[in-house]
C-alpha cells in the first residue's frame, strides 16, 4: 500500500448522524435516571415484592 488513493466514503444523512452520536447513549442515560428516581417509590416497592416472591417460591 502507498496510501496514495484513498477509499471513497458515502456522506451520511442527517439522522444516521445524529442516532450514532456518543452524546445519545449519555442523554438516554439521563433520562432513564430521571425517570427512576420519579418513580422510586413503585420500583422499591417492586423489587420488595421480587424477592418476596422468589422467596416464597421455593427458590432459595
């Protein structure tokens, strides 16, 4: 290889763009954080009752 041709590349559109941006991972992150701590209370609640009935069920 002598580097002297280079490898034709296709221009992206806009919304390939921006769904493979390192930022959306972060800003799901975010919101998914948010989401949970406004339902805290339904998810402990939630994971109480898991382990209850896992419990109950013979499984440990």
């Amino acid at each position: 290889m002598t580097g002297t041709e280079r490898t034709p590349v296709r221009p992206v559109g806009v919304v390939r763009r921006w769904v493979t941006d390192p930022l959306v991972p972060a800003l799901l992150f975010a919101v998914g954080v948010l989401g949970t701590a406004a339902s805290g209370h339904v998810l402990t609640w939630a994971v109480i009752g898991a382990l209850t009935g896992y419990t109950l069920s013979g499984s440990v």
